[in-house]
C-alpha cells in the first residue's frame, strides 16, 4: 500500500469521527488535496460522533479554488462506505492511532534525511564547520515505550494465542501452533506443496470458525487455486472441474454445495485469496493482513516475493523479504505460512530423498526466522512400487518442542489430505522407518 493510502485513510476516519480532526498536525499529511480537505474539516468540525456532511464539504472544496475537487471529497466518503463504517469505536480507535504514529514517524525520517542532505550539501560546497553542526543537530527519538519484565512474564501466559490445526498429529505434537510464529514448508518440485499449504489452512478455518486467513498466491495462476478449492469442497476430481463439457453442470453443483451447506459458505467467506497482481512485496503482504485482521495467511513461495523489482543481490533481497515477513506477524500477531523451494536437485541426487534443513534454498535465513519448519516427501515420486496415497510431513524445527514427522493420505485429485486410521498409521510409520534406517550413516 502506497503512503498516501494510509494519509487517504486518516482524512477518511476524521470526517467519519471528527473527534480525530485535533490529534492531527497537518504537516504529517503530504498529498496536497489532502491536507486541504483536513482544513477545511477542521473549520467544520461539529460533534465529535457525527461525521461531517459531505455534501457541506463538497461545496467548501469546490469554493476553495485550489487543488482538492469534490471529487476527491467524493472518494474519502467511498471509503468510509466500503472500509471505515466496518469497525467498532475500539477497532477504528487502533487503526487510527496505528496510522497516525506511522504517518508521524515517517515525517520525522524525512526531516532527518533532508537536514543530512542539507549537511551534505554544505560540505560540498566548503562549509563543513556548518554542515557537520547541522548534521549534530539531528535528534533520534525513534525509541518506543515498552512493558516492563514483569508485565511481559504476565502477557507470556495470559496471550498464548496458541490456536488447533484439526490435524490431530500436529496438534498432539505441538499443543496447537502459536500466533506471532512463522512456519515454512520447503519441498521438491511435484511434492504438493502447495496442496498441503492450502489444505492446512481450510483444516485451521474449519477448526476455528472465527478465523480469517489470506493466501496470497505468487506462482500459481489463482484460478488454479479456486479450482482446488472448488475441489475440495465438492469432491469432484480437478480434471472433471476443467472439462469444458460439464462447465455448466459443475458450475451449479459448487453453488447449490455452497448454498445448501452454511459451513462451507462461512469458511469461504472467511478465506482470501490474493493473486500475484495485487501484490509484490512484504509491504502489500502487511496492508492485505492489516486490513483484513488476519489470523493466519500463507505466502506461495517466498523467493517469488519482489523478485520481479531485483536487480542486484537476489540472496540479500530474499534475507530481507523472510526479515519483513517475521516482523509483519509479530506486528499483527498473526500466523504465518511461508512455502520455499529446496536447492535444485539436492535431495534427487541423495539416496535418502527427504528434504533437510541444508537443501532448502537460504537455509540459514529460513531457519533464523522460522518458529517451525517441515518438509514435504511424497515418496510415489521417486518410487512407483510405493502406495501412491502415502504422503509425509517431517519436522526439521520446532522451537517449541522436538520435532516429529506426520504421516497423510493424499488425494491429490481432490485437492485434499486425510489422516490415515491406526493401522495404516503403523504400516505407514514402519515403511517411513525402515526407509530412513536404510540410509543410516549413508553420504551416497
């Protein structure tokens, strides 16, 4: 989201509460029409629960003769329609005092790096006594309050945030994942990693009915996406979706599922698909989770993220991005799902063909930033003796506990995973030993 998007935002909030109008110091907002519409809400100011007449402002504008039109009124009004009108007076109290001190603090770095490029000038031009007194008169103050120790050892157990999968191998393991992490699952080409991705996050949605979560797709053309869904959730196979034959006839039976099952509608509704061209970069990731009030969101995949804007060092970009993305979730405390790529041809070329923490592509990034990390074996790719629905998760990371593997059925044609019963558990979990066992102590 572009900076005067959240500027858009808080003129918006202030004509919608004018309570706001005074906690604004007009030299934080930049856009012309901006600034200009905030003073003339401010000579309108009326009762602080009442937004201000947007026909009465429209005029005002349109009688100022400057740079904002009632048009640019007209599009404040939208958003308060669309976006700002959705929030309670707590959720809309913390957004605006969210964007304020942002808006705030980014004026502060710009007077910081206009009066370094004043000193610098100075220098140049032979006035260093002045350029460097200049300079010393920057003052950092960006430092903010923080809890004192003993009311973080409260919040530490009061705010878990720890939320069940509904897959029970990871819940057992795990006692649920905890809000504020980041889980990566990295994987070989045709694994299903994003199948396993996306079918983990409609298991924690029908898990926690309160949930909202966002998947933003990078690679995979997001038609491809909902038709996964539309999959899962009819249990036609995806080639049966495609044929153009039955278009009309699936097209009904996905409405009337939906239509027929509040379940399925609520969890879609609670489910956001975001495609490759509405997103580029940590920043979009960060707006979209912000103004959905994410609880959990999935990234497919992360060395796609802002590729297209890299010119110089891909492997310092990719560093940043995973950095970005951790301090989104510990912003937003909330859940995310990160899928990567392993190194090209490092687990084929092993005998032992499950992923590592060392194949993954910036591995020691990834492991930095990861609270949890999986890789995905789908063992039918490399041998077709083995039975085609045998499917492993296995734990490379798990800060808060030992790591485990978790064992799953796949039905790839229906975009959907199940947990196998006890006794196929057994012979799964024995096949799963007996092949780690083979390559014990095994380099080849």
């Amino acid at each position: 989201m572009k900076i005067d998007v959240y500027e858009h935002y808080l003129v918006a909030m202030c004509l919608y509460k004018p309570k706001y109008i005074n906690s604004v110091p007009l030299e934080i907002i930049i856009k012309p029409q901006f600034k200009e519409i905030l003073t003339l809400a401010k000579e309108l100011k009326s009762d602080d629960d009442l937004p201000i007449s947007s026909i009465v402002l429209k005029e005002l504008v349109k009688n100022n003769g400057k740079e904002a039109t009632p048009n640019d009124v007209g599009l404040m009004y939208e958003i308060i329609k669309k976006e700002i009108i959705k929030y309670n007076d707590y959720e809309l109290d913390n957004e605006f005092n969210s964007i304020l001190q942002m808006l705030i603090k980014r004026k502060d770095q710009i007077n910081v790096i206009n009066t370094l490029y004043k000193s610098i000038n100075l220098i140049e031009n032979g006035n260093e006594l002045e350029g460097i007194i200049n300079a010393k008169s920057i003052s950092y103050t960006g430092a903010l309050s923080i809890p004192d120790t003993i009311e973080l050892l409260d919040n530490s157990i009061d705010n878990t945030n720890i939320f069940l999968t509904g897959i029970k191998s990871i819940d057992k393991n795990t006692m649920g994942f905890a809000k504020g992490n980041l889980l990566t699952l990295a994987g070989d080409t045709g694994s299903m990693k994003t199948m396993i991705t996306l079918w983990m996050c409609l298991k924690i949605l029908e898990t926690n009915e309160n949930f909202t979560c966002i998947y933003f797709e990078k690679e995979m053309p997001i038609k491809d996406i909902a038709r996964r869904i539309a999959s899962y959730i009819t249990q036609i196979d995806t080639l049966t979706l495609m044929d153009n034959e039955y278009k009309a006839e699936n097209k009904l039976l996905i409405r009337d599922k939906i239509e027929k099952d509040p379940k399925i509608k609520n969890l879609l509704d609670r489910l956001i698909l975001v495609p490759n061209t509405n997103f580029s970069n940590a920043e979009h990731i960060y707006a979209y989770i912000s103004k959905y009030k994410a609880d959990i969101w999935c990234l497919d995949f992360l060395t796609q993220l802002g590729a297209d804007t890299v010119s110089t060092d891909f492997n310092r970009h990719t560093m940043i991005q995973a950095a970005l993305l951790k301090n989104i979730i510990a912003d937003t405390d909330s859940f995310g799902i990160v899928i990567t790529q392993i190194k090209k041809n490092s687990s084929r070329q092993r005998s032992n063909k499950i992923p590592q923490i060392d194949d993954i592509e910036w591995s020691g990034s990834i492991s930095q930033y990861s609270a949890y990390i999986f890789s995905t074996f789908y063992p039918y790719y490399y041998y077709p003796n083995v039975i085609k629905e045998y499917y492993f998760l296995q734990g490379l990371k798990n800060r808060h506990s030992s790591i485990f593997v978790v064992p799953l059925i796949a039905y790839p044609q229906f975009s959907s995973f199940n947990e196998p019963d006890e006794i196929t558990k057994n012979d799964m979990r024995n096949w799963y030993s007996n092949y780690v066992n083979r390559f014990r102590g095994y380099n080849g």
